[in-house]
C-alpha cells in the first residue's frame, strides 16, 4: 500500500471512531421526575422544564387556545398507584398523559389516555378522561424555568400547580381510598384491633366522631398510661363541643406526659386547654 493510500486510511478509520463515539450535552429542557407521598399510595410526574430565555411565553411560544404538552420534548404524564378524583371522575391506579389548552384567563386541564402526545397533532380529543378548567392567577415575580410541584398536600387533598413566566394555574386531586381504609378498619379490629388508628382516621376525615371516641377508650384500656391517646381523645371531644370532657382528658394527657418527661406534648395539651376557654 503507497504512503498516500495508508494515510487516507488512517483518516477514514480515525473519522469513523469519531463518529461512533456519543457526545454528551445538557440537555435545553432538562426532564424533572418528582414522586409525591399521597393518601395512602403516591402521585408520580414527569416533564420536561423549558425556559423563558428572553421568550415571551403564554400567547406566543405557547399559543393560546391550542393543546400543549405541558412541558417540552417527552410527553408529560402522571401515574397513580392509588385511585384519585379529579373533577368529577375518578382515575384508577395507573399512567395518564397531562395535556393542557392554556388561554387568559383561564386554562382547560386535560388528563389522557395517551402518555406519549409530543405534538398536538398527535393528540386524540376521544382520549380524554378528565377535562377541567382552571383560573389563571398572576405571580409577582417571573418563573424562569417551566415548574411543576405538589402544593397544599393534606392527607385527602393536593394541588398540581403549573407555574411559568408570570402565570400560575392549579389542577385539585383528591385521594380516593376512603372506602378501603373503612373496609381495612373493620377487617383489622376483628384481628389485631388497633384501635388507637381507627380513631385517629375516623376524626381527622370527619367521621363518626363518637366512634372515634369510642375507639380511644379502648386503646386506653390497652394502654392506660398512652398520652398520646388523651391527647387526641381530647382534640375528639372538644370537636363535640364536650369541653369540660376535653379540658379533663387533655388535663390528664398533660400529666402523664410530665411524668414521661415529653415537653411536647405538654405544650400541646396547653395550648388544647387554652383554647377552652
């Protein structure tokens, strides 16, 4: 082989594991994956986070009155692993596509069948199984970077809050497990009777609030000196309205946790006290 012809090879072979080779770059929307504690399962989104970047953006890059993936590049999705209601319809466990059609003053929030809608002639109007609208409200300050986060998390409630350039929308979601919790109470007090829990959850999702305090006698008598349990047996009947009982019982509670020298709790039952009067 002549010197120009090994040469030439070199060049060929040297360009070709040039090419082969993967150049990584950050990428101009980077993908956010955040997993949120919810009821008794969990709330999963993943979008992509474009930026401002001197744009002007709702009613420009992002149309007004036109579908939009709610991100950038991959679709936007959220997955479930328990039932939840959004508007009127409830969602079983499972992975929905996020669609939004942003306007003013008010956008349409759609959730989807479809969980791979990049460009919004890909998008199925029969598809949709949840559309609501939502109310644009103004932020003082510029987001820079499209966010997404769990707002206002309760133990039945949150908000997905959408947020870019000035404008903040907010989609309600609603854990959907009442009815298993109850069927698992029943189950549970036929086993190892937890008493103490089924109170707890009878009273703060505002249910037969006599039960609940039915249930805290019988986890005082498996454990008399439970604090803990006065306590809350306490906030029950202050609930009722019963606040010599309440004053009584969070009296006891505050005593007990003296003696087990938790000041916490004996800040609490203070402040119980305080507002009985």
């Amino acid at each position: 082989m002549s010197k120009q012809l090994l040469v030439l090879a070199l060049f060929i072979a040297s360009f070709a594991t040039l090419n082969a080779q993967q150049i990584k770059t950050p990428q101009p929307s980077p993908t956010q994956t955040i997993r949120q504690d919810f009821g008794i399962g969990n709330i999963e989104l993943s979008y992509s986070r474009p930026g401002m970047k001197g744009r002007k953006i709702f009613g420009d890059l992002v149309p007004f009155n036109k579908v939009w993936r709610t991100g950038a590049n991959q679709a936007t999705t959220l997955t479930f692993s328990d039932s939840v209601k959004i508007g009127n319809t409830r969602l079983g466990p499972g992975k929905y596509g996020l669609l939004s059609i942003p306007d003013k003053d008010q956008w349409t929030l759609i959730i989807s069948k479809q969980t791979d809608v990049t460009n919004p002639t890909a998008y199925h109007q029969d598809m949709d199984l949840v559309r609501v609208t939502a109310k644009t409200s103004q932020l003082k300050d510029n987001v820079e970077t499209f966010t997404m986060q769990f707002a206002n998390v309760k133990p039945m409630t949150t908000e997905l809050q959408i947020m870019w350039e000035t404008t903040q929308v907010s989609l309600p979601i609603v854990a959907d497990y009442d009815r298993k919790v109850v069927a698992d109470i029943d189950k549970a007090l036929q086993d190892n009777r937890p008493y103490f829990q089924a109170a707890l959850y009878y009273m703060e999702s505002g249910r037969d609030l006599n039960q609940a305090v039915s249930w805290f006698d019988r986890a005082l008598e498996q454990n008399p000196t439970a604090y803990w349990i006065y306590h809350q047996k306490a906030n029950a009947l202050a609930m009722l309205g019963k606040k010599d009982a309440a004053r009584a019982t969070a009296q006891r509670s505050m005593d007990l946790a003296r003696e087990q020298k938790n000041d916490d709790y004996v800040k609490l039952n203070e402040k119980l006290i305080e507002k009985l009067k």
